[in-house]
C-alpha cells in the first residue's frame, strides 16, 4: 500500500511540474527586473561622470566595492588596477560602495541609475546597444550630490 501511495503522489508532482506553475494552481512568478550586464557595469564604473567620485586616494575606496543588486553575474571587471570587490547587498553595511538603483530596458535601450552613498552622489546613465547587443553610453548626468 505505502508503494502505490508513493507512486501516485509521484505521478500528481510530475503532472503539476510538467502542467506549470499557472495550471498548478500557484500564480505565475511577475516579470522579474532586468539586470545589469557585467560590460555594463564597466561602463558605468569607467565612465566620467563618476569618475570625480570614486576618490582612489582615500582610504577603503580600492578596491572599489560594488552591491550585487540588480548585477547580473558574470566576468568581474577591474577599476584602479584591481578586480571589483562584488557584495552581497544585505552583507554592505556602511563601507563606501556603488549600488544599481534601477535597471530598466526597452528594446535597444536601457536606463541606469547608480548611487555611491559615500559622496552622496546618484547618476543616470542612458544606454543604446547595437544590431550585436554591444552597449554604450549615450548620456550620464548626476541628478544629485551633497553639497
């Protein structure tokens, strides 16, 4: 008896699993938010409306720290002649760190916002890829700073 119980509550997993998750009875999971590539990111980090702030000579700002936050995994670039330091968002604390803020994409372009708290700057970014899905940055502007 305990074999055909375990067969037939086999039987019903593999029908929910292949039916999906809408046909199980459990929603579909939304949409989830597009992440930043890691050719992206090098943009980003590389590029001169951030540059005045990333402040290498100060103490505990290289390497330069980044939250994994909306950052899609992949090859680790490097800023002042050292890999990132990628961390986890919830493990950040208060060390001087960049962090995605927003990540939206529509079709061949694509916004992003980053943050560096320390300096109390935020900077947008827009992006444009071509026909081969290379990126560039068409605009950045810092949209605040401390003063």
């Amino acid at each position: 008896m305990r074999i055909l119980h375990t067969s037939i509550l086999t039987a019903v997993c593999q029908l929910l699993i292949a039916a999906g998750p809408d046909r199980a009875g459990v929603p579909a999971p939304q949409q989830s938010q597009p992440l930043v590539p890691r050719p992206v990111l090098k943009l980003i980090i590389d590029h001169p409306a951030l540059a005045p702030y990333l402040r290498p000579e100060f103490v505990g700002r290289v390497p330069l720290v980044v939250s994994d936050h909306l950052l899609e995994p992949g090859v680790t670039p490097s800023k002042f002649g050292q890999p990132l330091r990628i961390v986890h968002d919830r493990d950040v604390g208060a060390q001087p760190h960049l962090r995605i803020l927003s990540f939206e994409v529509d079709g061949s372009r694509a916004k992003a916002v980053v943050e560096y708290k320390v300096e109390g700057v935020r900077v947008e970014f827009d992006l444009r890829s071509n026909s081969h899905g290379w990126w560039t940055v068409a605009d950045a502007k810092v949209v605040t700073k401390k003063l």
